[in-house]
C-alpha cells in the first residue's frame, strides 16, 4: 500500500492519504503509512540505564535492534495503567530503526483533504509540536503525529 | 567514472603499493634482476594502460621512468640512492595524478617538465656517473621480510569491500539465529529437527570462519609504505637505518588493520627519528654504525601483539620527567616514588613531545597520545620497554577482530549487561570466611567500597549503583567482582550474578545514546534478548579512577586535555582527634598559628585580634580544646572581613586530581576524596562562612534593590567546583541550579528554563565553554544573557578568546570573589551590550 501513496501523482495525493490510525490514552492519532516499518505486538524490551527517559529501552525486531520511544512519556502522559501489554509502530528515522510504543493500533485508513485542518490555536503545547495537524473524522478528530519530531530526540539536535 | 578507468585505479594504486617496496630492495641489491624486471614491468604496464585511456601526463611521467629502468635493466646505468631517489619522485608524481583521478575523473591539470628532464637526463647517464661511489654499502644484508616475490599465479577476483561487510553482517545475523534455534531445541528433546539443526549449526560455523577469512588481511598491507619511509628518513636524518619486519603474513581483520595503519606509521617514524642516533654518536656509544628498527607480528590468544623496537639511545627519562613536571602532569613528589618504566609512560599523555629539536619528521607536541587513544578505540593497549643507551620497545595489543568479541555476561540490578573479556582480568567472589580473614571482603570507606587483592586495595564500583538501576545494593557476601584493566588501573566492578561467556556480535548504540559512555555498544544474545556492552574505559572515567593514577589512560585526546587542568593544590590538615580533612588552597587567605592568649571570648564565641579587627574563630570539631598553646586557624577572607576556621594540626600541600565521592555527607563537608591514596573528608567553605557571621555574603546580595531572587545556572562538569558553587552563590543570596555540561545546559534552555545569569566552565569535554557560549548567543531565550567565564587559565590571550566568545566577564577559578563582584556588577547593570 506505501507503493501505492508513492507512485500516485502529487495532486491526488492532496486529495486522500493514507494513515495508520492508533491509540494513545483515549485520543486516537494517525501515523502516515509511508512512514511505517512495521506493527508489533507486545515485545520483551531491554531497559536502557542512564537513557533520557522517553526512551522504553530496545528490542530486537528480526536480528536488528530497535530503540524504543514511548509516546505517552513524549507526549507528557500518564503511564498507561498497570498490566497494560503496549503495540509498537515501527519507524525509520536517521538511518536507525525506531519503535513507538502506543496503547493501541486499530486500522489503516484513507482520509480525505477536505476533512484536514491545521492545528488549532488552542491545542496543548505538548501535542502542538508533534502534530502536524488534525482530521475531522464522523465520530471522533484525528491528531497526525509528526514522526520525525517525535523520534528526534536530544543528543543529536 | 567509467568502469575501465575505475578497475585502471585500484589496479595501479596496488601496483604502486609494491613498486615502493621493491624499489628499496632495489637500492639494497642493485644486481637482483628479478626485483628489476619486477619493477620494470610494473611501470610499463601502468605507462601502457594510460596510453590506452588517454592520459596524457601520466603517460609521459611513466614513460620518462620507464626509460631509466630500462637503462638500468641494459646495464647502462648502475642503481644508486640518488636515481632511486629520482623513480620514487617520478611515482609520487604518478601517485598524486592518479589520487586526483580517483577523486575527480580526470588528469589534474599541471606540468611535470622538471621531473621528465631530470629523469631523462639521467637516462641519458648525464647526471648518474659522479654519484656511483655513493653505491650501498654491500655488508648491508637485504632484510628476510623484504624479499619481493614477484608471482601473480594465484587465482583471484576483485570483490568490493562493501560486498565483503553485507555478508559479514548477513552471516552475524545467521550465527545469532542458530544460537537462538540451539537455545530452543535444548527445551525440546526428541525434536525431529535436532539432527539437521546440528548440521545447519556446523554448517554456519564454516560459514562465520570463511567469511571472516575473507575479512583478513596480511599485517604486511599495513607495512608496506615502511620501507620506503624508513629509506627517506635515513636519507633525511644522515642515518643509517635497517628495517626489519617479521611476521608479515600474521593476518587480521582489515578493519582493524586500517585503524592501526597510521599510529604503526607513526611510531616507527618516531623510532627513526628520535630513538636512532647518528652514525657518528652510535660509533662512540661502542654500537654498530646502522640503527636497528624491527617490526614482529604474532598471535597470542585471539589476540595480536606487534612489537616495534629500535636500538637507539632509548627514552630520556630526565627529559620527560622535567617535562612532565612543565606541564603539570604529576607533581615532584609523585615523580620521585615513581619508577623509569612508569616515568616514561608519560609519552602516551597529550603534550608531551621529548624530541629535543623539532625536525620535520616529529616531535610537533602530538603523538603518542594519539597513538594511544587510537589503539584504545579499538579496544587495544599499548605499552613501552625502555632500556635506556640500548633502545625502546613498544608493544602494541589489539584484537584480531571487532566484529565479533567474547563477552563476559554478568547481571546488576535485575538486568543483564555484557562487559568484553578482553579487558577482565579476573572474577572474584566476595564472602566472609569463617576464620575472619578479610581476604575477599568488601570493606568500606565514608561508603566507598575496596576490596584487598593480593596486598594491593582494589577500587571498586558498584554496577547497579553507577548505573541507577534502582535496586540497593544487596548484600555483599556473595556478589561478584569483576577485575577490569583500564589502562594501567585496575578497577572492581561489583556485579550480582555472573553467567558465562558469549560471542557477540557489537552493534553501535543508537544516536541518542552516544553521550552515554559507559556503553560501547549493544548486541542481541543467542536467546533473543538485547544487551547492552559496558565500556570499561567509560566506567572508569565515570568513576574518577585513572584520575589519580600516575599513568591516566587517555580514552580521548579531548577529555584528557579537560582533565589534565584540573589538578587541584589542596591543603590537607587534621581535625576532630585523628580526622584528615582537606580545603581547596585557593579559598584559604592565610594560615595562622594563634597563641592562646590571644583567643577572646565575644558573646560567649571565641574571636581574636586580627589585623586591628575582630575575627570570629569557629571550630571544626564541636568540642574544642582551648588549653592548647598555639591555635593553628584557616584564615577565610572575603573583601575586608575575615573568619578563622580552627584546626587540629595542618598536615601538607599537594597538587592532586580531585574526584570526590558525593552524597550523604555531614553538614560543612561537601564529600570525601582520595587524596594521595587516603580517603579524606573535603571541606565546604561556603558552610563554615556562614557559621561565622550569618551576614557574611549579605555585602555581596543586590541588597534592596531588587525584591526577586535573582536565579543564576552555573555550567561545569567539574563536581566539586559545583558543589563548592551552589552553596557559595546560594550564600551570596542567589538561586542557583547547576547543569554537568553545555549539553545538558542547552536542554534546560530547549525546556524553557529561564536564568538571569550563566556562570560556565571554559574546560569541558564534548562542549567547550566557548562552543557553549556562542551557541547560546546565537540565538534562543538565553541569548542577551550576562555569561561569565569561569576557568583555571586566565591568560590574556584566554580573556581575549573569551570576550570573542561573547562572554560578558572572565574570572578566575576559586577566586570566588571576583565571581560574586562580576555577578554583582552584571545584574545590577543591564547586560553589556
């Protein structure tokens, strides 16, 4: 499908975009397709010491090893309750291979431009600077997670 | 590039690679017509294939060489140094032309008239009669490992290097998958797959050990420019020098071979040049007229040890000493208890260069350091033997591989680490035994843990602790020691559990981790699991330990550099019975020995007549003994007021490095160092002024004018210096936070944090203070802030460097005065523009 958004002239993909949509403490958000690796289950992850600490630790993704970032502790969160078995969305970014470990991964959906809005002026500072805007879906919004943002972490800016 | 004109390079770059060799030999026996026609036909082939590609100039370039070879293959000319002198000149020629070819794809443009005239002069034998009595020496015997063998029969195909790495990762994967498969099949017994996985097992372990085969390359690559380095060092320097090289065909991984390429260039070139003397003083020291250097490869348990030797005068241990004592890498004191081997250790620190006159060749003020630090890297240590009148060796350790190491895996915290075996030296099991013997028995001091070992006191370290993994530290009786070697320390990491050895396969830690430097790497273990690699090197620094050492390893010429400043004249002296305590000698004003009579009684506080004012005296200890005839007082003087601390008896001055143990410490005690090998108490200053008068820094607040607290961060990876600022300038009536460096204060402006003011180290490793001050000026929330400069070296030239830098004021290092002043003046003022 991520071939498929690629090849299509620039104006249609103006008009439709595909995005993985998943959720984060109730709020459901959308990864661009293109941008994804792959989606896991639960993982045994590897605690990191002395790491920042929106860093879960890392796990091992078919012989390569994935850093994992959890996005509740990106996006200032509550932990997620206990017994909670995290997915993780997995992401290129710098060469590296990235894991974003979010509550829930749901669906693959195309959205529509004409429900896109750029972020509204009074959304929380924590979410303004990972989101790259919002889709007004029927029954709930949808907030575009910026993924490079969300995976540059300090100690390389 | 067209693919001809890329198979054209790498084809003569090898070829030039042996033409060097060759034509040393060459020089040393001018009648071997083998190497001769080795080398005519070399250079025909490289003049023929340029006229196919049309290159020009380096056709005619070969073509004036070839033409003297020629001659010399007819006969019509004999081999002498200066002809010699003039093929090598017109191969450089080649070399450079065929370097801006690789780079560019064409021939640079330039004109080689000089050299072609001077080549066919001499073909033409105008210029080659007058130098023939110059002939070598013919007892000179041609050295075993130079012998070219000129046989090309092996079959072989060009592969690219990147080829070779995607199958050396493919094939670590594979191992790592057949272990995982192995561990699982242990779990399953009767497995039908149990036969074929033993065989697939077998079968990837051929595969590893062919695959790393084709990784391997012959030590002798990295030699070959030797000879031809150590002939135009001979020739520069008026020496005689004769280079030997054994082991040539000892094999290692070509990664590790280019790494180690430049510091063997390196230290031969210093062989050569400072360790060999003159043929004349060699004569008169009774030695024959040639210097001896000599290259020897061999494996010794997974390991390759490289020897360089020469017979020279051997290091000059006064030199280095004096040299040593310059730059204030130890004090006299430290040099005197120390033994030659150990003197001369100091070579391998940053700015020590014993070469009395600088030449051309070296003795420029970097070197060994670099060669240490680069061995290091990859995991390597270096090490001297200096016979003084009869020549150095050096000895160079390094792993044959860094792809795939053994690893020792031990567990700290509930959590699995592994720490490479190439730096553990042993596993000690502490417990106590049952005749009370303190052999193995973690002892501690102010809660720094020791351990003895075989009558030496072990540092040790605590993995979970360094690591904040959370868990206290369970109880000693039974944890595991690991004995690291850091350099020349030895440091006690105390581990809760050891497993066994694995071979991993190091994997570099992602981006976002490289600041953490205990880690070297991470790998993924046979069961699946990912691990994080310890690096002991980044341990010990962590820790301090190598700070007080006489022999510091040097991870990083940069860090080295930061820490060599920081040693510290401490003032050590006794207090509270048999207490030995210690205070920065730069906060001490004076010291006085007050006779009793002297000490009056002020609101029941004793106090004394101190140049025609009232000093307060505090005591250290609670109690004090006011019977004693003289009272030896720390005088503390800040602008015209003074306090007196009360002491026992002063002990000493030394010059040390200071790392001090933090945390859980008395009142009036900023923690607890190692000071000439004895663990002492260090004094906060800032604590005992206010004991004194609790007005004492009221002169230095913004008294009134402004109700707000003014917040000032102060940036220094020194500790103590933080620990002595924080409570000195919280004294002084400011807010202060601390950040451990310029990145770490860089992230508390990205979090929105805001100061009135910055007071920065200059010396920092990763980020200098300048670095840090310009970033910050160059924009941000931070960026009209007031910075002071806080630094050891005040140098005008500093303070210019400074001032560039954008800081708004320069103030020296334990001076704390001028920094309240400076502070003072640039907030109560608006910033300077």
């Amino acid at each position: 499908m991520s071939i498929d958004v690629l090849e299509r002239p620039e104006a249609v993909i103006d008009d439709e975009r595909v995005f993985v949509m998943l959720t984060v403490a109730g709020q459901t958000c959308g990864v661009p397709v293109a941008s994804v690796r792959d989606i896991l289950g639960e993982q045994a992850i590897t605690r990191i010491p002395l790491a920042p600490p929106e860093i879960a630790g890392s796990l091992n993704l078919r012989g390569r090893i994935v850093t994992a970032v959890d996005l509740r502790r990106r996006l200032n969160l509550p932990p997620p309750p206990e017994g909670h078995k995290p997915m993780s969305v997995v992401a290129e970014h710098g060469g590296e291979l990235y894991a974003l470990l979010v509550d829930q991964v749901s669906e693959v959906m195309s959205l529509k431009a004409e429900d896109f809005e750029s972020n509204p002026p009074t959304l929380e500072q924590a979410w303004a600077v990972f989101s790259t805007g919002i889709y007004r879906l029927e029954d709930r919004l949808l907030v575009v997670l910026d993924v490079p943002k969300l995976l540059a972490l300090s100690g390389e800016d | 590039m067209d693919d001809l004109l890329a198979d054209f390079l790498t084809e003569t770059n090898e070829n030039l690679a042996e033409l060097d060799v060759a034509l040393v030999t060459l020089e040393r026996t001018p009648n071997d017509e083998a190497t001769l026609s080795f080398i005519f036909r070399l250079v025909h082939t490289i003049k023929g294939t340029c006229g196919f590609l049309g290159l020009p100039r380096l056709e005619r370039v070969a073509h004036a060489g070839e033409n003297v070879l020629g001659k010399i293959r007819d006969k019509a000319l004999t081999v002498t140094p200066d002809i010699v002198s003039q093929i090598l000149a017109a191969l450089d020629c080649v070399k450079s032309i065929v370097a801006h070819l690789g780079a560019a794809g064409t021939e640079p443009a330039g004109d080689d008239a000089d050299l072609i005239a001077t080549l066919n002069a001499t073909a033409s034998g105008q210029t080659a009669a007058p130098e023939s009595e110059k002939n070598p020496e013919p007892e000179v015997a041609p050295a075993s490992a130079l012998t070219v063998t000129p046989t090309a029969a092996v079959q072989t195909i060009r592969v690219t290097v990147d080829v070779l790495e995607d199958l050396m990762t493919l094939v670590s994967e594979l191992v790592l998958t057949r272990n995982q498969l192995l561990q699982l099949a242990r779990s399953q017994e009767n497995a039908a797959f149990s036969v074929p996985l033993q065989r697939l097992s077998h079968i990837t372990s051929d595969l590893q050990e062919g695959v790393m085969k084709t990784r391997m390359q012959p030590i002798g690559n990295a030699w070959n420019k030797l000879p031809r380095l150590v002939r135009d060092l001979s020739r520069e320097m008026n020496k005689k020098i004769e280079l030997t090289m054994l082991g040539a065909d000892t094999e290692l991984d070509r990664q590790v071979l280019e790494f180690i390429k430049d510091p063997l260039t390196h230290m031969v070139r210093n062989s050569g040049d400072h360790g060999l003397e003159t043929p004349d003083e060699r004569r008169a020291a009774g030695k024959p007229e040639s210097g001896r250097i000599s290259l020897n490869a061999f494996h010794e348990g997974g390991h390759i040890i490289i020897e360089i030797a020469d017979d020279g005068r051997g290091l000059a241990i006064d030199r280095i000493k004096a040299k040593a004592l310059a730059n204030g890498l130890a004090s006299e004191a430290e040099l005197a208890v120390m033994s030659d081997d150990q003197i001369a250790r100091f070579i391998f620190r940053a700015g020590l260069s014993t070469a009395a006159k600088l030449t051309a060749v070296s003795g420029r003020g970097v070197g060994m350091d670099v060669v240490k630090t680069n061995i290091e890297r990859i995991g390597g240590t270096v090490d001297l033997k200096n016979k003084p009148g009869h020549g150095t060796t050096f000895i160079i350790k390094i792993p044959l591989t860094l792809a795939i190491v053994s690893a020792l895996i031990v567990e700290a915290g509930h959590e699995r680490f592994a720490i490479p075996q190439l730096s553990v030296v042993e596993l000690v099991r502490a417990r106590r035994e049952a005749d009370g013997t303190t052999e193995s028995v973690i002892e501690r001091i102010n809660g720094t843990p020791f351990l003895r070992l075989r009558r030496r006191l072990l540092p040790l370290v605590s993995l979970s602790g360094l690591l904040q993994l959370g868990v206290p530290q369970t109880d000693d009786d039974g944890a595991y020691i690991v004995v690291a070697q850091v350099g020349t320390n030895m440091l006690g990491i105390i581990v809760d559990r050891v497993f066994d050895t694995e071979e991993i396969v190091v994997k570099p830690v992602t981006a976002i981790l490289r600041h953490v430097t205990m880690f070297s790497g991470n790998t993924i273990l046979g069961d699946g699991s990912v691990i994080m690699i310890l690096d002991p090197n980044g341990i010990a620094r962590a820790t301090g330990i190598g700070a007080g050492g006489e022999a510091k390893p040097a991870p990083v010429a940069a860090t080295e550099k930061a820490h060599s400043g920081q040693k510290t004249t401490m003032l050590l002296f006794r207090a509270n019975g048999d207490q030995k305590m210690a205070v920065p000698l730069g906060l001490v004003a004076r010291l006085e020995d007050i006779p009793r009579e002297r000490i009056e009684l002020s609101c029941g506080e004793p106090v004394t007549q101190y140049r025609g004012k009232l000093m307060p005296l505090v005591p250290i200890s609670g109690n004090h003994d006011l019977e004693r005839a003289t009272q030896p007082v720390l005088v503390f003087a800040d602008r015209d007021r003074a306090m007196g601390l009360m002491v026992d008896s002063i002990i000493d001055v030394v010059d040390d490095h200071l790392a001090i143990e933090l945390g859980g410490v008395r009142p009036g005690m900023l923690g607890t160092a190692v000071i000439r090998g004895e663990a002492m108490d260090i004094v906060d200053t800032g604590y005992w002024l206010t004991r004194a008068a609790t007005d004492w820094f009221d002169g230095a607040a913004p008294a009134g004018q402004d109700v707000r607290q003014r917040h000032v961060l102060v940036v220094d990876d020194n500790a103590f210096f933080r620990q002595l600022l924080v409570p000195t300038l919280g004294a002084a009536g400011y807010q202060v936070s601390a950040a451990a460096g310029a990145e770490e204060a860089l992230r508390l402006r990205d979090a929105g944090r805001l100061f009135d003011a910055i007071v920065s180290d200059i010396d920092m490793p990763d980020m200098d203070g300048l670095t840090f001050c310009r970033t910050v000026r160059a924009g941000g929330a931070w960026a009209a802030l007031p910075i002071i400069a806080m630094t050891a070296r005040a140098e005008p030239r500093d303070i210019a460097l400074g001032r560039a830098a954008g800081f708004t004021d320069y103030v020296t290092k334990s001076r704390r005065e001028d920094l309240t002043e400076a502070l003072r003046a640039c907030l109560t003022e608006p910033a300077l523009a």
